[in-house]
C-alpha cells in the first residue's frame, strides 16, 4: 500500500474527515484490520488564517510546503492539502516536494466526469469561488462554473470561517445554504460542488433535490485509489 501525506489542521474538523474516509474507504477494499498509511502534518489553522488575513500567501505557502516535505519525509508518495482554499498556493507546495500533490479541483473534475456532470455550481470561501486557482482548472477540464451572487458569496464566506471552521453549524445557515444550492440548480448546475471541506457538515443530500459533489469525499476518495492502485490487483 502506499503511503498518503495530508497536510491538515485547516480546519481539525475536515481533517478528521479526511482520516475517516480514507481509511474506510482502505478497509472496505482490503477487508479485516486493513488501515491507510498516512503521514499527517496538521498545522496550527490560526496562523494560516493570519496568512490569509494578511494576504501573505507567501507565507502561507511556506508553512503548507514544509508541511508537505515533513509528509515525504516520513514516507508519503503523494501529497493532499486537506483543504481548498489553500490550493491557492498548491503550486508553491508542488515545487518543495518530489511526489505529486493530488489536487482536489481534479479529484472534482473526475468524479464530475464520472457522472456525466458538465455545468457545476459551486459554493466555498469568496476566494475560491471568485479567482481563478480554483474554477480555471476545472474549466480547463471542460466544465462549467456557476457561483452565487456576490451577497449570498460573502454571506457563505462569512458561514464558513465564523461557524464552520470553528465547529459551530446552525439551522439558520443551513436554510441559507439550502437555498443557495437550490437557486444554482435552478441556473442550470447539474450538481453544486461542496467547494469548502466543511460544508458537509452543514448540507446533507436529504437537504436538498440537486445533487451534491463533496469535495472532501472526492478528494480523500482518490487518495484511496492512489494508495491501492495497482497493488496486488486492487482497483478500486
């Protein structure tokens, strides 16, 4: 099996989302004790957040290449950034290390693919969902991209770092959500990527009649099949 790098920590709450799925997903195709080899740095989200804050993506990319070269150190063969809006700097993180960073834009792109989804609507932090880091790649793989309209932008962007990376989810922001989905499938989305780690936490699939691409379970969902690619005829 190989061995999986996570940097996480950004937030906790995704992060153990990450560790789950990847080794449910590992038990499930290799049965009894079976767990996923992980190397995990998690990293101390208030200071990336003052990155953020700062606008000094310098920094951050810094902090999240160090982390990853820590990962492929300890053994990993690729690497994940257990978020997406940190992909932001994914090129400079890509450049610190010597195994492949598993981008959750393509893991998206594949599973949209996969199931014929050619117009995405897509819900995450103002940054995502307004530069191009993030929406350019997957309209580079041939998709579409719907974003919500700029007050219902910063209020998911509000949601997101006040409630959700802290672990506090409410029933009003939920309803917000619902709608927001709703309204991009009523736009033409085939499916409304969840494009933050924490927003499954907030909108289940029973809240809503559009289909929904976790990222998260996408992302952590092809860590599996790269650890077991190939190995001992497992293809998962």
């Amino acid at each position: 099996m190989r061995t999986l790098g996570l940097v996480g920590g950004m937030s906790w709450y995704s992060t153990s989302e990450y560790y789950r799925v990847i080794n449910e997903g590992v038990q499930r195709a290799r049965g009894g004790h079976t767990s996923a080899r992980i190397a995990l740095q998690s990293l101390d989200f208030s200071e990336i957040r003052d990155c953020q804050r700062a606008g000094d993506w310098q920094r951050a990319g810094a902090l999240l290449g160090e982390a990853a070269q820590r990962c492929e150190a300890a053994g990993a063969e690729t690497v994940l950034i257990c978020t997406n809006l940190m992909h932001k700097v994914a090129p400079a993180v890509a450049q610190r290390i010597g195994v492949p960073l598993l981008h959750i834009a393509d893991a998206i792109a594949d599973q949209a693919e996969a199931e014929g989804w050619r117009t995405l609507g897509l819900i995450g932090t103002q940054w995502v969902m307004e530069e191009d880091f993030y929406t350019e790649r997957l309209r580079e793989r041939g998709l579409q991209v719907l974003v919500p309209e700029q007050v219902d932008r910063v209020e998911a962007d509000r949601v997101i770092f006040d409630e959700l990376t802290q672990g506090v989810v409410r029933e009003g922001s939920r309803a917000a959500f619902v709608r927001m989905v709703t309204e991009l499938g009523n736009r033409g989305a085939d499916a409304v990527v969840l494009g933050c780690t924490e927003i499954e936490l907030l909108v289940r699939p029973s809240d809503v009649a559009v289909p929904l691409l976790d990222s998260m379970r996408a992302h952590a969902e092809a860590a599996v099949t790269f650890a077991l690619r190939d190995i001992e005829g497992v293809n998962p």
